[in-house]
C-alpha cells in the first residue's frame, strides 16, 4: 500500500469516526497501519476493559473474531463491528463450545478458567476467564483444593501449572499455531550472535522456549519490561505485529524477531490479525457492518465469567 493511498484512508476513517460517534480499539499484533488509526492500543485484557468504559455509540474491533465478542459481551447496547469476519483465531478455533461442554462434563465439581481466546460459547461454559497477564492471578483466587479445567491453551495452562504447583488441574489440549511454531535451535542461535540480548516471551509458547526466557509475559507485560530493563536489545519471541509498538516506545533500542521452526512459512506473524486492513475498516465503519450478533442467553453466560476475571485486580 503506497504512503499516500495509506493517508487517504486513514483521513476517511478518521472523518467516519467523528460523524458516527465511533471508536477503534486494536490489538498489538495488527499492522503499524491499523495500530495508527486506532484509538486504543493494547493486550486483550486492556481492550476488554476499555470497551466497557468507551461512550461511543460504535465499537470497531480491529483485532480477531473472539475479541469483537468479548466487546459485545461487555457492551450489548453498543453496536460492535468486526471488518473482517473472517479473522479468527487457531486457538479459539481448537476448542468447540460443544466439545468442550462434553470435556466439562467428565470432570463434576470442577471450576472452569478458560483463557479469554476463545469463543462465546465456551465463556459461556466457563466460571471464569483469564488472559495471559491476569492468568496467575485468576489461579490463585481459586482455593488450593479447588480442582480446575483450564483451557483451551495447554501452554499457557501448563506454565501456571508449573508457578502455582496445583496438581489438580487438567488441561484443554489447545494452542496457538504461531507460539508453537518457535524454533529453540534458533533461538539459541540468536543467543549466540546477541550475547547482551534479553529474551522475552510470551507464555503460550511451548516450554522447552519458556525455559531459555529472561522474562515470560503478556504483550503488555514485555512492553513494560523492555521499558524498565536496562538492556538494549531483545529476542521477541511472540507474534511479530507487537515490534511496531516496541519500536514507537523505545526507538534507541533494538527489538529481533524471533524465527519459526519454518522461516518461509511467515509463522511469527497471526494470518488471521493481519486480515486486519485499511480498506476493511473504512468500510464496516461506512456499512456500519459487519456486527457482532450474540444469542441474549449465550451473552449473558459469557459475560458472567469475562466480570469475574475483570472483577479480579
């Protein structure tokens, strides 16, 4: 896309905001473009926050399908588009609402703790939500001998397992196709040619990755951390749209992707976060569609599990 072409659409959706009384609110992993346009930046437990909180009479989601959801959840008096239907999630999409009420249904007397990655349905089966950066939190709330279902990221699920060592937790057997993707091999090559580097990672990544980390955290947590570190150059093993905030934050220092196992297979990189555009944008926010529509019932449900994780600071 050339820079005035950019410029163009940034300006419609910028006079489309005004005139509908509308508000972005756009994940880091989206593209520098769409995070420019937005009005709000974060990690979804910030998003989720802020869409409750906005007076905007429009919600547009630049971010994936289950996050749109969340929005409409937290806010069903707002109308929430999403531009791109079609951006889902790997994660979300491991764990089917129907699957996993028949995986709830082995485990009586179980509370359920489902990363917030995941459709309605399943929040709707769920006691309460987490994301990566309240997840420890969200365990520890929980009586000790509280047994628990934690899913759908069984990555993340078994890195609270390791910190809280609570035996009684099964585990959901999703995952993110782009943190499973991560090479340890080249990591370590990294290391080697970036001695003083630091690695931050985020804890959907798989262990063997999380062992070698200085630090393992959400994308608003390797933010703060790269803020506060003393270090000057850091390995970024998540999604790689979150360089573009690293970069606006701390431009004297330096931020190196971290490859996949397959580096023509652009795997560091969400496909469906980068379904994410300019043109799709202008154009929801024009149609005022496409909306997120959620069964009152379903909503309801969901919505009991994504205040109780809220409610937890």
């Amino acid at each position: 896309m050339n820079v005035e072409h950019t410029s163009d659409l940034a300006a419609r959706i910028a006079t489309l905001k005004r005139a509908k009384n509308a508000v972005i609110l756009a994940h880091y992993y989206t593209t520098p473009e769409v995070q420019a346009v937005a009005d709000f930046l974060g990690d979804s437990l910030a998003l989720s926050v802020q869409a409750q909180s906005t007076d905007a009479r429009i919600i547009l989601f630049a971010g994936v399908h289950f996050m749109a959801e969340t929005a409409k959840v937290l806010c069903p008096e707002k109308k929430v588009l999403i531009p791109c239907p079609e951006a889902g999630c790997s994660l979300a999409e491991s764990c089917d609402a129907a699957d996993f009420a028949a995986f709830k249904a082995r485990y009586p007397g179980y509370k359920v703790v489902s990363y917030v990655n995941t459709t309605v349905g399943v929040k709707a089966l769920t006691d309460i939500c987490c994301t990566s950066s309240n997840a420890l939190k969200v365990v520890e709330s929980l009586p000790a001998d509280q047994p628990l279902i934690f899913g759908p990221d069984r990555n993340l699920g078994s890195y609270i397992q390791k910190l809280t060592g609570r035996q009684n937790m099964v585990l959901w057997n999703g995952a993110c196709h782009v943190h499973e993707e991560f090479s340890l091999e080249k990591l370590l090559a990294l290391k080697r040619e970036h001695p003083a580097a630091k690695v931050v990672a985020h804890p959907e990544c798989r262990a063997y990755i999380l062992a070698v980390a200085d630090y393992v955290g959400s994308t608003a947590g390797i933010l703060d951390y790269c803020g506060k570190s003393d270090a000057q150059e850091f390995i970024v093993v998540t999604e790689a749209g979150i360089l573009a905030e690293m970069r606006r934050r701390y431009p004297a220092k330096s931020f190196i992707p971290a490859p996949p196992e397959d580096a023509t297979c652009g795997c560091n990189n969400c496909k469906y976060m980068k379904m994410v555009t300019l043109e799709n944008i202008c154009a929801a926010l024009e149609n005022e569609a496409p909306e997120i529509v959620i069964d009152e019932e379903v909503r309801r449900a969901a919505e009991r599990s994504i205040r109780n994780m809220i409610a937890i600071r």
